[in-house]
C-alpha cells in the first residue's frame, strides 16, 4: 500500500529559551545550540532519500529547511500555515508575566484550551484548521515518497495528536523538545502511524 513518510523536525532552540514563553509568530532567533540541532538533524536525514521539504515561513524554521534541503539538492518550501499558533498580545511574554498580569485571561485559556482566543490571535482550533488544510495538500502531492516538515512545538503537536486519533485537549500531553524528530507513516487508506515521537 502506497505510504507518504513525513518527518516531522522542530525547529531548533531559540533565543529567550530559559524562561518559559509564548514566542507565537514573533520571528526569534536561532540559538548557537539551535543551529548546531539542525546540523545533526541535516546528518541523520542524510540518508534518507528525501523528495521535499516543506517549513513555517517564519526564520527559525526557514534556516533549518534550508540546511536540510541543500543536502538533497531541492529548493525547500514554505507555508505560512505552518507557522506557529498566533497568541496576540501573549507573544514574547513569559509564562510568569502572563500569570501575574492576566490572570483572567490565563484562567480562561487553562479553562477551554481549544476554542479561547487570545485577544488579537487565533484559538487552537483555528490553527488546526489551517495546519490540516497544509499537511493535506502536502501529503497528496507525495505518494510513494519522503518529505520533510520543519515546524514548531504547537503544529506538530496538532499534527501528532491527528495521527493517533486524540483530540486537541491533550495538546500537552505530547513533548516536542528544540530539534526534534518524529516519523509519521500516512496510508493510502487514512491511517497514520507514529513510528518515532520527540526523537
């Protein structure tokens, strides 16, 4: 049965990384660690004969998509879907700022992780909505083959959860450290298989 293998990166460690934050859309930078995870990442997938690879749009992944691309000699794409869910007025701020200075809108994100909309941003549902609609299209362009997506902590998670049939109220219960790698086996017949988690 025809297969697409898609592995899943998250982009590598970023600047801010010590304090727990909601980074959003905000374009942060790569740390020096985080550029040397993509290298490693770029060795193990050396070997893999990879026919595309897909990113966010935003630099910490766009950099990793490069390097990994270049290996295989394709021009790597990017998607402004896979970016990061956007978290409004909470992006850059710490997890601690956000307790002390909106604890109401804290408590309401905490009370309804799935549907609360950050004033000025999306709720995760909505950003479900468009990772799907990406990763749907990038799979039926790819039958048969190998890709690539270098994304961040929250779309990969919606996609992981996807894959094994969990809602999205269980979005922390999957880690995804800085440079990480997971392997998702999607049949023709709609069955996907998680084969490597936060590796």
């Amino acid at each position: 049965m025809d297969k697409v293998r898609c592995h899943l990166l998250r982009h590598g460690q970023v600047e801010g990384f010590e304090q727990k934050r909601y980074n959003g859309q905000a374009d942060v930078a790569l740390t020096a660690l985080g550029r040397e995870q993509y290298r490693r990442l770029q060795q193990r997938l050396s070997v893999v004969p990879v026919a595309a690879v897909y990113s966010s749009d935003l630099s910490r992944c766009v950099w990793g998509g490069e390097q990994i691309a270049a290996k295989h000699d394709l021009t790597p794409q990017q998607d402004i879907r896979l970016r990061e869910l956007h978290i409004g007025h909470w992006e850059g701020k710490t997890w601690q700022q956000l307790q002390q200075d909106h604890p109401d809108e804290w408590q309401g994100r905490l009370n309804d992780l799935v549907h609360y909309q950050v004033p000025g941003g999306e709720s995760l549902q909505q950003m479900a909505v468009r990772v799907r609609s990406a990763l749907s299209e990038i799979l039926a362009r790819h039958s048969g083959e190998e890709i690539v997506l270098v994304g961040h902590g929250g779309i990969n998670r919606v996609i992981l959860l996807d894959a094994i049939g969990a809602p999205l109220t269980q979005m922390f219960h999957i880690e995804q450290d800085y440079g990480c790698h997971n392997v998702i086996d999607y049949f023709s017949d709609g069955i996907a298989v998680v084969k490597q988690l936060n590796g």
